[in-house]
C-alpha cells in the first residue's frame, strides 16, 4: 500500500498541491499548511498526485509505503 | 529500447526532476550529470527572498537532503562545463579539456542573466542567477545605503523587497511607465508601483540606463536623459538569455532556446531539451512555448524521463504554466498563459490583496491573485471557460480542518 502525506513543517502553503489535485489536498481556511483530506482513488488521481508532489515548491509532499 | 545511461548536462531543477523521474519509473542503469557549478542541485527562487534578508549560508538552498541526494545514486560531474556536443561520435567536449560519451543526452543548461554592456565588469554591480551571485551581492550589500535595481520584472521587485526588509534605500528604474509592465501590463503593474512606493522604494519609470560614474566602482548609474542616481551597490534586474552557445556546431537547431518537439525531441537522436533552454511545441498553447517557471523546469524533467524510457509516451513539456513571486509579505500567484493584447479584467481593493484575469473573444486565458492561494484550484479551473460564467473567480468551497 501506498499513501500520500504533506510534511506540515515543510509546507509554505503555495497552493499548487491543491491546484494539481483538489479531491486529495486542500489549504484549509483555518489553517497556513496544506493538508490530504482523503487518499487518491484511481489511477488519474494518483497521476496528478505524483505531478503534485513534482511540482511542490517546498518539496513537502511525499508518497510513502505504508 | 532500454537506455543504457542517461547523461543530463544542467545539475538545477530541470537535470535533477530528470533523474528523479527515471528513478521513480524504475529505470536503473547510469545517470550522469553535468554542472558547471561546483553545488549539488538548489534552489533558486529563495536567493532572491530569504537569503538576501538574512545574509548568506555555509551552502547553496539544496534542493534535496544529503540521503535523498545519495539514494538517487547519480553519477554527479560538477564543477565542469560543457563546451560543445558532438553528434557525430555522441561525445560531450567539457571545459577542462575532457570528453564524455553519451548516450541518450537531456539538455538542461538552463538561462543566465541578462547584462548592461556599459556596466560590464563595473565594481558594485550584481546580476542575480547563481549561489555566487548571491554571496557577492549579499556581501556588498551588508555595507551598502543606498542600492539601484536596474528592471522591474520579478527579480528587480523580489530584490527590491529584500532590500528593504533590511531597511536599504533602493530605487528601481524601468523603462516602461510600470514595474512588471511586460509580464503583467499596465493595470496590474499600477498596484504594484504603489505596493513599492508604499514601501519606500523610489520609482524610477519611463528611463534606461546608459552609464555609471564611478572608478573601477560604481557611485552613481547615469540615465539616458543625464539624470543620475547614487548608488553604493547596482542590481541588474534584465531578465535572462538561454544557455545555448555551446550547442552551435552541434547540428541542433537553436532560436531563443533548443527547438524540440512537443516532447522535448531535438533534431539529433536521442538528444532532449527540458528547463528554461527548451523551447518545445505546445499543443496546448498550438505555438512553441519556452517557460522559465520553477514548476515547469520540475515538470518538464519528470515529462522527459517517461519519453526516455518510453519513446511512445508522448509526454508533452509544456503544461498549463504556474508561477509565483513574494514581495513583501504578498504572494503573487499566476496560472495559464496570455498574451499581452489579451483584455484585462480587475477586481479588488487599491490594498495588496485582489485579482485578476486575462480573456480573448470570451475566454478566460490566464488568472493572477494577489495573497490568496486559496483562489488557485478556481483560477485553473476558470482557464478556457467563458469570462461570464468564471468571473470573478470565487473560491469553489470553504473548507476547515476537521
């Protein structure tokens, strides 16, 4: 299994994450960082996952076996 | 085809999203890549933000952690240029005399500033691209009062606002009537004078700059109209020129960059261009389309690996362009691509928080917000949709953590 997180300490809140993918990470509005609200679920998902966590500015977003 | 070893020539974002993609897809045979500077791979965008504040570091921003940098297990050449390719024989000539085969080849040499020809290798006065750049600029300015920035595109602002952190006189002079005006226009450029001016930063606008006066430093640069403005430190501020010389007698076309295809495919096999060298078709934008954004230099790196393994993958270089640009405590955030007769539209106060957007015949071309990133997922979606549905972009929901 694979799962995606946001290193919150990293995090500069850029907005890209959420602009790649909006169904898997949002900038809440009560919150600077970004955050995943669920996991991908199919494949274009997990596509723009991994685009999101190429394009990170801050390079907080990682893929990780869980 | 199974690639036996990929050389990348370029050790910055493009050269290193390159050897991440082809790591991440598996592919486990040589990388090799080629830097002319001495650094593992950095970051850019903070030497013109927090390094400037704060004064420089022992070591460059690395883009990545020492582990993560030895995981990828890249065989580094740092500290050597290249000085031609030669399609021929499939060997790289380097400066120090040396030559290197290659096999499948990305070139990601990326830009270098623009210089001023009447200041050329004047004492005090800085371009800003490289790490060293940085240390130089940030030494002199540690005693400077009194500093001149030369263009007011996103460099010239960004240095302007660190400057002023450090509470530096800074004057920045352009040619048009305001800061950004080129990547921006007129409109949006207006907040952005007032934005600096609110700062204390003096605008010099509608001038060029024609000299200095000075020794073998600078003390003033001298306008075109004979009007001079002191200056301890000059930053230059001109935009930059793609990297592309050493690649003249390589049978590669160049033109404002490397041509390649939608791919990143130049004319010789086996040889592609990614960063802000290439200048690849779009057909997205159905033109070629060179962008010298972070997120398309990390893109395009990570596209060009899929085409590496996979030649039948057709991953196209150019995506929807992204950029972003802090000044002051703002954030700047653009998406998609106009053209300057595009029609602007305005929304917001006079203060540093509003939007923007950009149509032809209807449609919505590109989107900018002034210090809320939250807008960004609305701005995309709002790209090739009708102005009258799309605007103003409204944030599509309000979320809280839950």
């Amino acid at each position: 299994m694979r799962e995606v997180v946001v290193d919150q300490k990293k995090c500069l809140a850029y907005g890209v994450c959420m602009m790649t993918e909006p169904a898997v990470f949002d900038l809440p509005d009560d919150d600077d960082v970004a955050h995943v609200v669920r996991q991908p679920e199919n494949d274009d998902e997990w596509a723009n996952t991994i685009e999101a966590v190429v394009q990170c500015p801050a390079a907080a977003i990682a893929i990780v076996d869980v | 085809m199974t690639a036996a070893s990929v050389t990348v020539v370029g050790a910055s974002l493009a050269g290193l999203a390159t050897a991440e993609g082809l790591r991440r897809q598996g592919f486990d045979g040589v990388i090799r890549v080629v830097g002319e500077e001495p650094w593992l791979p950095y970051d850019r965008p903070p030497l013109s933000k927090d390094v400037l504040k704060t004064g420089p570091a022992e070591h460059p921003p690395y883009l990545r952690s020492e582990q993560a940098f030895a995981d990828l297990q890249v065989e580094w050449v740092l500290g050597r240029r290249c000085i031609a390719l030669n399609a021929g024989d499939r060997t790289l000539s380097l400066d120090d005399g040396s030559v290197l085969p290659f096999h499948l080849l990305v070139v990601a040499t990326g830009a270098r500033p623009r210089r001023l020809a009447p200041l050329d290798g004047v004492g005090g006065v800085h371009v800003l691209r490289s790490w060293d750049d940085d240390v130089a600029l940030a030494g002199d300015v540690a005693h400077a009062s009194t500093v001149v920035v030369v263009g007011g595109g996103f460099i010239g602002c960004e240095v302007a606002s660190s400057l002023r952190h450090r509470g530096i006189d800074v004057t920045i002079v352009e040619p048009f009537p305001t800061l950004l005006f080129g990547p921006l226009g007129a409109e949006i450029g207006e907040r952005l004078n007032r934005m600096h001016s609110d700062r204390g930063v003096q605008l010099v606008l509608g001038a060029t700059v024609s000299g200095y006066r000075g020794g073998n430093r600078v003390e003033a640069v001298v306008l075109e109209d004979g009007r001079e403005l002191a200056a301890d430190v000059v930053v230059l501020g001109l935009g930059a020129v793609p990297n592309t010389e050493w690649l003249q007698d390589s049978g590669i076309a160049c033109d404002n960059g490397v041509l390649c295809d939608a791919t990143g495919r130049t004319e010789v096999d086996g040889v592609y261009a990614v960063g802000d060298v290439a200048r690849p078709e779009s057909s997205l934008y159905g033109r070629r389309v060179r962008v010298e954004h972070w997120t398309s230099a990390s893109m395009q790196g990570a596209a060009v690996a899929m085409t590496l393994l996979d030649p039948q993958a057709r991953g196209e270089l150019v995506r929807v362009p992204y950029f972003w640009s802090d000044q002051y405590d703002t954030r700047l955030n653009y998406v998609g691509l106009h053209e300057r007769t595009d029609r602007v539209l305005v929304r917001g106060s006079d203060g540093d928080a509003w939007q923007a957007a950009w149509e032809r015949d209807g449609v919505i071309t590109a989107a900018v917000a002034s210090g809320d990133p939250r807008l960004l997922p609305a701005m995309r979606k709002a790209l090739g949709q009708p102005v009258e549905t799309h605007w103003p972009i409204e944030r599509s929901r309000a979320t809280r953590v839950s």
